[in-house]
C-alpha cells in the first residue's frame, strides 16, 4: 500500500493531512489520486459514502489548480448544502498551506455573502445544483474558466430532481475541461450523464455496485406492528452510548417519533422537509457536536449527511427501493469504521429482508428484540464505566468524606460496591420486570420463512460476549475456528454482556460442545453449554424476558429510567447550551 506522498501528493497538502491525521490513504485515495493526477481522462469512480471520497478527489484537484489564476477554475456539485459546506471546508483543511480562495453556494443562506466570496475571486465553487443556476442566471458566476467539474454523490442529486439542473450548469462550462463524477450506484441516467458530458472517462468500481459497505452489520427485528416504537426504544436501550439516526418512511412518522422519543426522555430530534432551513441546520448542528444522540430523519432530508461515528442506523420502516437501503445503511460505518444497521419489521415484511439481501450482497442477521437482562445488563456497564470515568470534585466533596468515610467503614470494599451499584441497578429491574417479549416467535408462525433456521438450530450457551470484545461476526468467526463449524451455518447468534448464544445446526451440537473442551479464550477458560444460561452464569443472568403483561403496561411507556439523574448525558462534548434539557442520556 503507498503512501500519500508515493500516490504523488506534493509536500504543502501533505503537511495539511498529516495535521488533520490522515496516515494511510484509503482504498478509494488508493486508487483514484494517482489517476487523477495525470490530469489525462475524465474519471468515473463508483464508490460509496464516507469512503475518503473528498480527499480522493480534493488532494489532486488541488494540486492541479493554479494557486495565481483568480478565476474560477474548479466546481464541485454535491446534492445537500450539508455536504456542500463539508466539502468546502474540507478544502480549506487541505489547503491550508496553500493560497487558494474557496467558496460555498448553496440555499438557504444568505446570496449576499456568497456573491461578495465569489467576487472576491474565488478559484473553488462548491455548490449544490439549484444556488448555482440562479447566481449564473443573475449573471453573478462565469463558469467559462472552469478546468475541472466534480459532481459528487451524483446519483443522489438524481433522486433530488436535479438532473436538469445538472445539464444546465454543465451547458455553461467550456467544452475544453476535466469531469470527474462520484456516485455511489450506477442507474442509467448516470450512465446518461456520461456519455453525454464525459469523453472516453477513466472508470473505477470501488466495492461492487450497489453494495452496502463491507464492515456494516445488517440486523433485522421482527415484531408486532403495534410494538414497532417499543421496540425501537428497547434497541436504544440496550446501546446506551448509541450515536444513531432512525429512518422513518413519511415526515410525519419522523416528526410523531421523534416527539415521542422527546417525551420519554431520550436525546431526540426529528430532520424533516416540513422544517425551516434554520431549523434544520440547528437540528444538524447539534447532532454533529454530539449534543444529540438519536435523529430522526426521512430519507431526503437524510441525504448526504457524514457524520463519522454514527453507530446505527435504525430503519424504523424499511425503504421502498433496496437502494435506499444502500444510502440509508451507509450512513454509519464510515472512514473505516463499523457500525450496524437495524430494521424492524412485521411478519408480511420478511420477504423484502430476502430482497434487500440479494441487491447488496450483503447478509442479515435475524435479532433479538432486547429484553429485560440485557437492557439491565448494558445499562449496569454503562453505570460501571461511568464510575470509572467520574471525575471526582475533590474540593467540593472533601468536607464531606469524612463522615461518609465513617458511615461507611463497617463495609467490605466488595459490599460497599454492590451496595452502590443495586442503588441504580434495582430500578432498573423493577422497571423491566414485567417487560414483555416484543419478538414474533416466528418459529410457531405459519409464515416461518426466514426464522426457520433460527428454530431448528439447537441453542449453545457460551461464556463469552461484547464485554469480552465479541460481536456477531467476531463470534461466528470465532465459533468456526474452534469448532471448525462455517460461521455461516451458524443461523443465530445473541451477543451478551459477559455471555451469548449461538443457534447451530442440532446435528452438530455434540461435535460443537466437544471440540471447546479445555478452549481457554485470553486466560479465561471457555464453557459452552446446550440451552439457555446454566444458573449462576453471573449474576442472575437466566432470561426473565417475556415474564408476562401483567401489572402496568409497557406499550406506551416502555422508559426503565427516566431519572433525575442530572449528569447522564455520555454524548455532551461541549458545555450545555442553557436551553438544552438535561436528558436521561
Ligand atoms: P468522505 O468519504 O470524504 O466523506 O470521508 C469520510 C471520513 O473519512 C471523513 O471524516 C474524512 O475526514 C475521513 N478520512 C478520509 N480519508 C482519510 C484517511 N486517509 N485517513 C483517515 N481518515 C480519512
């Protein structure tokens, strides 16, 4: 693999990307900096989101131009003005030791602003599609010394309605320039644009077409249509330190759930059409900081959005077309990075899972709606970690030590700590203890389709879970190397906190719990066991899911904590704006 200096990036951009902390260049800046550098085709590069993409491009566009020309020499399009200003902003930190003026154009903002950037010679114009044609229209913009034209996620500037546009903008560039297009699936109208507007282009499939990213976890959760929002919020419950944007299918699904999330205490917010530009960017903002953990948001006003780190994507309702799906699940996982997406559906909506699968070559895994122990389980580490992490106010607290230091002496360290942690522990029990099953037991449906793997497999209890560093491919892989069985035989699997279950084929249970015998995992001897949890696997671990409905119902408030616990928000990075309401998280 070369470096980003063998890839022919010269030094003052170097020295800009190693400050931001690129080391390695991605797969995608692999292969199309040295290409483009040659400045000798136009270039067609298939690759998804979140990818390196804007560097893949950036670096040698900025290499190319021309820091002493003041015209406008380069354009980039992009489909949302979230995008846009990334993009911008991107070149800045790529050029920060260079010379070049940059400006962002796009709707929404202020035209004053941008004109007076464009007028002060700018020599990069990132833009998205509809500003540009009403500042070329009023004569503000000459795109008539433009050498290079990136349209970037250009299938998404499709969907937006865009393509007239598109035609416009170029019909205003000179015949003699460079058009380098970005797209993360190849429809025909791609295909269209490029016969049209590109010469003889250089073409590059990053990943295969239409696939979702490789280190994305596809999950799927089959319930009741009624306990669709309950189950939602025991996902969210059983991730506490969640960083996620629920998909909802109508602006007013995004905005209900979103509103309900709010009112059961979650840090929540809905991203829609219906709200203000204003709004939207406030929304947009605050997720960005952290200062939001879970948006809502319906697939358009969700385009382009590259916020690193997100952890899930949860799709409340499954798109209409598989390849939004693509968009949709690519949304986490980015730079690198893992991350999972969830869908919940109804037993009619089975099939569309099978669909989904085929169009991105990418498998699900049926899953568990969390119950009980596991939300508790997830909710106790998280309590634990926080301990660990909690800085102590030593000026404050010091009065005060003393006489709890003397309350508290007749206690053994390891009765003092399970005393302090039952405090919040206990609540959380007893608010889930009689929190129902929200799985459908397809096994027992006439419709078993796709769980019946899942019900002829014989249940194995394992010692091993995500404290342990697993999660479900980890332990699949895991699985087949002592066990020699494919992880892919392996139909089901439930990641844990400190323990999992693995669901294998019946016939090769005593092959499986045989070949574990004196298996020791990172000094831990490993148990397996046939069935559910053997008693005393930690902690009272055995499932307590599905302990009836009797009592208060959990349907409308499913909220084990909603706590005055002022201190929980793990996501604030900043200090609080005075109006953000302290939330359970
Ligand atoms: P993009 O696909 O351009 O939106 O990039 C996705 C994320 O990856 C952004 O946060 C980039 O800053 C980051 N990124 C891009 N290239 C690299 C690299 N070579 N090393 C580390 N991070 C990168």
């Amino acid at each position: 693999m070369s470096s980003f200096r063998e890839l022919g990036v010269g030094d003052r951009v170097l020295k800009a990307i190693e400050e931001i902390g690129f080391e390695t260049p991605t797969p995608v800046q692999q292969q199309a900096i040295p290409l483009l550098l040659q400045n000798q085709q136009d270039f067609l590069g298939l690759a998804q989101t979140g990818t390196g993409k804007t560097a893949a491009f950036g670096l040698p566009l900025l290499e190319l131009l021309d820091e002493n020309l003041h015209s406008v020499q380069a354009l980039v399009l992009a489909p949302t003005r979230e995008l846009c200003v990334q993009i911008s902003k991107d070149f800045e930190s790529f050029s920060k030791f260079m010379n070049f003026k940059i400006a962002a154009v796009y709707g929404g903002a202020s035209m004053e602003k941008q004109i007076r950037e464009i007028k002060g010679g700018a020599q990069i114009i990132t833009a998205t599609p509809g500003r540009l044609i009403d500042l070329i229209e009023r004569k503000v913009i000459n795109l008539k010394s433009i050498r290079f034209v990136v349209l970037d996620e250009a299938d998404e500037m499709l969907n937006m309605g865009f393509q007239d546009d598109i035609e416009e903008i170029l019909s205003h560039t000179p015949g003699e320039k460079r058009v380098w297009l970005f797209s993360a699936t190849m429809p025909v109208e791609i295909r269209r644009i490029a016969d049209r507007y590109m010469q003889n282009p250089h073409e590059l499939t990053i990943g295969r077409r239409n696939e979702a990213a490789q280190n994305i976890e596809h999950h799927y959760y089959i319930v009741n249509e009624r306990d669709r929002y309950a189950a939602l919020k025991r996902i969210l419950d059983a991730a506490p330190e969640i960083f996620a944007i629920v998909f909802a299918r109508t602006k007013h699904d995004a905005q209900k759930i979103a509103e309900n999330l709010i009112k059961d205490g979650y840090n929540a917010d809905s991203l829609h059409g219906d709200l203000s530009q204003q709004q939207r960017d406030k929304v947009m903002s605050r997720f960005r900081s952290r200062l939001l953990q879970i948006l809502v948001a319906t697939d358009v006003a969700a385009r382009g959005i590259d916020v690193d780190d997100v952890t899930h994507v949860i799709q409340y309702h499954l798109p209409d077309e598989a390849e939004s799906y693509a968009h949709r699940s690519g949304r986490t996982a980015r730079a690198g990075k893992s991350g999972i997406s969830a869908v919940l559906v109804n037993r009619q909506e089975m099939g569309k899972i099978r669909q989904i699968e085929k169009k991105i070559n990418a498998k699900f895994h049926l899953s568990k709606v969390p119950g009980a122990v596991e939300v508790c389980e997830q909710q106790l580490m998280k309590l634990i970690k926080k301990i660990k992490d909690v800085k102590v106010n030593e000026a404050g607290i010091a009065k005060y030590l003393p006489s709890v230091m003397d309350e508290l002496a007749m206690l053994e360290k390891e009765e003092l700590i399970t005393r302090m942690v039952s405090i919040e522990f206990n609540r959380f029990l007893d608010y889930y203890r009689h929190a129902p099953d929200l799985n459908v037991d397809i096994a027992h449906s006439d419709k078993a389709g796709a769980g019946k793997n899942y019900a002829d497999g014989a249940k194995v209890f394992i010692n091993l879970g995500s404290m342990d560093g697993f999660n479900d491919s980890s332990m699949r892989k895991y699985a087949e190397e002592v066990s020699g069985i494919k992880a892919d035989e392996i139909s089901h699997v439930i990641i844990k906190g400190v323990y999992s279950f693995l669901h294998i084929p019946v016939q090769k249970l005593p092959l499986f719990i045989e070949s574990f015998t004196g298996e020791v995992y990172k000094g831990r001897k490993v148990r397996v066991d046939s069935g559910n949890a053997p008693s005393g696997a930690g902690g009272g671990r055995g499932r307590r899911e599905g302990g009836g409905n009797k009592g208060r119902s959990f349907r409308q408030d499913d909220r084990p904590f909603r706590s005055s616990r002022q201190d929980d928000r793990p996501f604030r990075s900043s200090k609080p704006g005075k109006k953000e309401k302290m939330k359970r998280w």
